[in-house]
C-alpha cells in the first residue's frame, strides 16, 4: 500500500478560551495531519524533530499510539520541546503566540524509502526556513526522484510577514516542486497582496505548478488547473467547536482520498476529471469538518475507525 511521508515541525498546543487554558494536545500543521491519516490506517512517516523533555516524550508517544513511524523523529539532548498558545475567538477561530527555545534550529535525518506515488506532505515556515532548507531541498529533490506525489500546504502565517521578501526564492522554488499547492486567502494576502483564487493562480502559481487549491474558512473553496476551474461550497450544518487544524485535515483528507481512488502522479500531470476532484474535495471538507467538532486537532478516534482502510476495499 502506498505511504504518506510528512516533514514539519512538533509544538504542543495549548488552546484558550475566554483566556482560560481549555486543552493541551501535541499539534503542528503537518504532525495534525499525520495523526488523522495514521487514524484512518494509512502507513505513515513523520519527520521531524523535538525536545529532550517531558512533551517531547508526549509527542512520540502519541505519534506512535496513532499508528504513525518515528524513526525520523530525532530528539536534541540540549533542546526543549516548542509551544503554541491558540486563543480562541467567538467565531472559534485562533490568533496564536508561538514560544521556541531551541538553541538553534536543526534537522538531521535519514531519508526514509519512498516509492512512486507515494506522497510527500510538506509546508509552513518550516518548509521556508533558511537554516534548515538545504536539508529540506534536498529531500525534496529525493522525493522527486523517486516518483513521488508533493503536496504542498503554503500555510504562511502574519508573525512572518516581515521575511517575505527573504523567503520568496524558497516559496517559488517549493510551487516548482509540488504536484499540488494548497493555501489560504490569508497565505496570499500576507505573501502577495492578492484575495483572488484566479488572480493568484494566474500570477502566482500557474508557471510553477497546474494543481491549486484556494480555500478562504467558510467560504467556497475553489480549484483550478489549467484545464479546469470549480468553486465548492462549504456545508455550514457543521457545530465549530474550534477551527484549529481544520486546514491541515482539508489536507489529510485530500491525501486520503488521493489514496483510495488509485490517483497517480502521471494523473495529476495530465489533469483530473471534474468527477475526480469532487471525489477528493468532498473527502477533504469531510475531514476538515470532523476536526472542527471538537477541541483537538485532528479526526476522531472513531471517525479514523469508520474511514479504516482496513474496513474498505482499495
């Protein structure tokens, strides 16, 4: 069975409201998703990094407990594990204050097999991060090599507004790379001033990659391709506990049903039917909106259960 290979940084989270401490679960973009797709039975590998203290303990337990490897996650003896105060709002969406106290930041590892289609999962600063992006480029161009599908999740947030400009080369270099980007009207307002699917597309990722996926919270999401444009709907029947990590579920659930419908890298070159990406945006919104019925950051236990590949034929 094909494998999903997520690279990204470890953080526990630790979720406000009413400026009350509420819940404290292991998160980060990439790891959230990781730990639906691993409670749902796909074979996962997560690549990463975290503290030689008490949470960092927390987070490979947890990883582990969810069914997803940790070979790749090394522990830094002389490092603590990083922090996230999420503030919830009355909408139950979150304005975040991130604490690192790493001495430096480091990524040391040995790249895991891969084989074509399979997908590779790889976003936010840290996919931007200039310390640490020869040992990400490189990777990357591994994954390639091997017939890989990359997904990329732009997820850029305010805090790094000031670095755009430093950071371009890398953003650009990373749509060249990816066989689909993925990001928010607020990645593409705070990177280039731009609130429109098309205009974006258009100016933005086109030349570097034809797979696009724009979603902007409860508003429609839309997609484009070269050869195709469709805007879909959100359900809004859903009760929003908190919308913390409901992106990186849209992804899990994008990679989910990448996986079930036999979708290939040479497909996605070519270009998917209309049928197509409503089978893989109704699996996204789908696990996108069992994330935000409750306070952690990812699908439930038994919503991983039911969705089992284990439970399904392939």
């Amino acid at each position: 069975m094909r494998k999903v290979i997520g690279i990204g940084e470890t953080v526990l989270d630790i979720i406000f409201r009413n400026d009350q401490p509420t819940a404290a679960v292991p998160g980060g973009s990439t790891f959230n998703a990781m730990i639906s797709l691993g409670r749902c039975g796909v074979p996962t590998d997560f690549i990463s990094e975290t503290g030689n203290d008490r949470i960092g303990k927390r987070i490979i337990d947890f990883l582990q407990e969810n069914g997803v490897n940790t070979e790749h996650v090394n522990v830094f003896p002389d490092s603590k594990s990083p922090l996230s105060l999420a503030f919830l709002n009355d909408s139950n969406d979150a304005e975040y204050i991130f604490y690192k106290d790493h001495p430096r930041d480091q990524l040391d590892f040995v790249y895991s097999e891969i084989n074509a289609d399979d997908i590779v999962l790889f976003g936010s600063y840290y996919a931007l991060n200039p310390v640490i992006r020869p040992q990400v480029k490189g990777f990357l161009d591994y994954a390639r090599s091997r017939g890989a599908i990359i997904y990329y999740d732009v997820n850029f947030r305010p805090s790094h507004q000031d670095e755009v400009m430093k950071l371009t080369p890398n953003l650009l270099e990373n749509f060249g790379m990816a066989d689909i980007v993925r990001g928010s009207h607020e990645d593409f307002d705070v990177l280039f001033k731009k609130k429109d699917a098309d205009a974006v597309y258009r100016s933005e990722i086109s030349f570097y990659c034809k797979n696009f996926i724009y979603t902007q919270g409860d508003l429609p999401v839309e997609v484009r391709h070269a050869t195709f444009a469709k805007r879909y709907p959100i359900d809004g029947s859903t009760t929003v506990i908190s919308t913390i990590g409901a992106g990186d579920n849209f992804n899990a659930g994008f990679i989910f049903g990448l996986i079930q419908a036999g979708i290939t890298c040479d497909m996605l070159q070519q270009g998917l039917t209309e049928q197509q990406w409503d089978e893989l945006i109704a699996e996204a919104m789908c696990f996108s909106s069992e994330c935000c019925k409750d306070l952690y950051n990812y699908v439930s236990l038994e919503f991983g259960k039911n969705h089992s590949f284990n439970n399904k034929p392939i």
